[in-house]
C-alpha cells in the first residue's frame, strides 16, 4: 500500500469513526455508551484491529460490527445492568505498533477483554500481552490456519477443518478438479491451512502439482503463472493476501487462466472488492460461515441494520475479514459475562466462554466446543457470479476440530 493511499484509508476510517460517534483521545478511540450506570459504571471493551495498513478494509468492517452487536446489547439493557463501552485501538497491519496499542487498551483504558486482529501473524504478534502479561481474555475473530490453543484465547472464526474438509472434497467430486496449485503468502496462516489442504487434496484421489509461498508484499507472478499454465493445474486454492493479492490476481486473470482453470480462496466475501476487481473474483469459489446470500431471517436483519448504521459504507459485514466472528465473539461473550455474574477477571471469564452459546448469529446458531477455545458453526460453499456470493452446498453444526484432548 503506498504511503498517499496509506493516508487516504486513514482518513477515510477516521472520519467514519467521527461520524459513528466515536471520540479520538490520546489513547485511541472511545465509544461511550448513551447512559449510564451510576453506582457500577461500564464494561470496558477493547478492541484492536487495522484501522490503517494493507488490510484495512477488513479491519474497518470490524469495528463497524463491534459498534453493532454492542448497540444491541445497550439497547437492550446492557449486561446486568451495566452498559459496555467501547475502546478501539489500530493495529496498523503492524505487530511492532499493534503491540504497543493493545498495551493501552489494558493498561490506560483496563478493558475487560479485547477482541481483534485479522492475519495470523497479528495473533501472533498480540496474544502474549493481552492473554499473560495484561491478565486479559482474548477473542480472536478471523478465519485461520488451526492449532491456537493458548489458554483464555477463544477464536470465533472457522478453522481448516471447517474448512478444507467440505469444500476440497466438493470441489473434486462435484466440479471435477484434479490438478491443484498452492500459492500462498510466506508466513504462519498459509503455510499450515496448505499443509491441511494437501492432505485433504490427496486423500480425495487428487494432487498437488505445485506449492510456493511469496513474500506478503511480492508484485511479480509471471513466473508462477507460467508455470500454473505449464503444468496443467485446473485450480488454484489461493492463500496469497494484500497486498499481493491484488497483482497475482491481476496478472492471473490478464494471463487467461480464468478462461480455463478454476480458483478458490477461503477468505473471499463480499468486502473482496476492496481488494480484488470484480472480474477477477468472478467464478470463485469460497467457504465460510456467512454470505449475504444465506437467507435465515436473523442473518438478513442483521444485513440490514449493519447497513442502515453505516448507510453507504465501503467495509461490508463479511465473513472471509472477519466480521461475522467479531459479532459471534462480541455476543458470546455477553453469555460468558452474564453465567459469571459479572466477574470480569481473566480466568472466570475464560471458564464461561467455555460453554456460551447463542441461539441466532451470522449465519446460524454457534456454540463454543468446551475446552477447546473454538467455535462450531454452520458452514457454507459459495461462488461468486455477477457480484454476488451464491450458495452451493449448506452444512449445520460443523465442528472445528481443534485443540481436541488426547
């Protein structure tokens, strides 16, 4: 992302997080609840996400969908009687800095629990000083490769499992793809989520023709695309991210792949766009937990007043960036406060989360697994035709299988 484009997503959140309520101070952003408890005063809530950086538009839907489920709640009363307010940091799409400011939210602001971060190496980057050194919970909202088991750590986004384990084997039986290529961005999230595809790929009498991972800010494919061509491969499971996305894609469709060859990416959703052109996502397939076009009342309402709050906005309630697991993380941890009574230490929290439930969310219903800091969820295939993500295959209850005992 160049510096003057750099500025103009700066800007851009900035001033939406003016017009949405929010007030800068010299430590972040708050939100302030619409009333008050006198004698308990506010939950604190931090959340920590990419205001600014190469994933920008992923992080500005997120604390557009915190402010969402969090209206909810005060709305209806707050949690026991308590409003929660809201403390946002911007991780920058830098560890180095992200560090520093989940540091504030803990120490300036004493949240209760922070809920963010977008790529793997953001977690990785902000788990230690929320979870050990700032004593709090931590709820992790995206997609990711599997294998988190940090104590008080909950990640509410779909794993591999939910992943790889319906979509590859549909794609191979259904769609007939045999030769598949595995280009993806050099760091934790992609080397692990191709590791779980190969053996997914393999053992649906398939085969991996290819596998190479580049560096995040890599601009020059032609090589790799030369050899996609050379070598037959029907489909491409892409787990390149921006800001090398948008020139792999450009240079793959510009090669005339798309005319012959199949793709999928697991994280695109309709907030894509920002990233990718639309002739470029076109005839993709994806898998995730919530698409625009999942048709249950509570997910078509929830649509709806995301979009009547932040009427014309570029940062869409999606699940490939991880709203749909910022609002299951905010809502379940509500259930988590109330089963503790309002005890907001790390460790009751923690124990609560292990069994919070809700009945309606993006999507569906979702539960934690207990004792493993993951979430089942519905799950759903996807392509995207003429702008829109159309759903091909539906899957209730599906289990993370993650962090399992034994």
């Amino acid at each position: 992302m160049t510096k003057d484009l750099s500025r103009r997503v700066f800007l851009r959140g900035t001033g939406a997080l003016a017009a949405a309520g929010w007030t800068a101070t010299a430590a972040g952003f708050v939100l302030k609840p619409t009333w008050a408890n006198a004698q308990e005063g506010s939950i604190k809530v931090g959340i920590a996400t990419d205001i600014t950086g190469a994933i920008a538009p992923s992080g500005n839907a997120n604390w557009q969908t915190a402010q969402l489920a969090v209206k909810q709640i005060n709305d209806a009363g707050g949690i026991l009687g308590r409003p929660v307010e809201l403390f946002l940091e911007d991780t920058a799409s830098d560890g180095a800095i992200a560090v520093g400011n989940v540091r504030r939210l803990i120490q300036e602001n004493e949240v209760a629990v922070v809920l963010g971060g977008v790529t793997s190496a953001m977690r990785e980057a902000i788990k230690g000083p929320i979870t050990e050194r700032g004593a709090k919970l931590y709820i992790y909202p995206q997609l990711y490769e599997g294998q988190e088991c940090t104590p008080h750590l909950f990640a509410t986004g779909p794993t591999p499992a939910q992943q790889c384990d319906r979509l590859i084997p549909w794609l191979i039986n259904e769609k007939g793809f045999k030769r598949f290529a595995l280009p993806g961005a050099n760091y934790r999230w992609p080397e692990l989520l191709n590791a779980h595809a190969r053996k997914v790929i393999e053992a649906n009498g398939a085969e991996v023709v290819m596998e190479e991972l580049f560096p995040i800010d890599q601009l020059e494919y032609s090589a790799l695309i030369a050899s996609l061509n050379n070598e037959g491969v029907d489909h491409i499971f892409n787990t390149i991210i921006p800001p090398g996305l948008q020139a792999f894609t450009k240079q793959l469709y510009e090669s005339g792949y798309y005319e012959r060859g199949g793709q999928t990416c697991v994280y695109y959703d309709e907030n894509s766009v920002n990233y990718v052109a639309p002739r470029e996502l076109e005839g993709c397939y994806s898998c995730l937990d919530f698409y625009h076009t999942v048709s249950d009342p509570f997910s078509q309402q929830l649509l709806a007043d995301y979009n009547a709050m932040f009427p014309g906005t570029q940062f869409a309630f999606a699940a490939g960036t991880a709203s749909t697991g910022m609002y299951r993380g905010v809502k379940l941890w509500e259930q988590a406060v109330i089963a503790t009574n309002g005890d907001l230490s790390r460790d009751a929290q923690s124990e609560a989360m292990n069994s919070a439930a809700i009945a309606n969310g993006p999507g569906g219903p979702a539960k934690v697994v207990a004792g493993t800091g993951h979430v089942q969820m519905n799950m759903y295939i996807a392509q995207s035709v003429g702008g829109k993500f159309e759903i091909l295959s539906a899957e209730k209850d599906v289990l993370p299988q993650e962090c399992l005992a034994g």
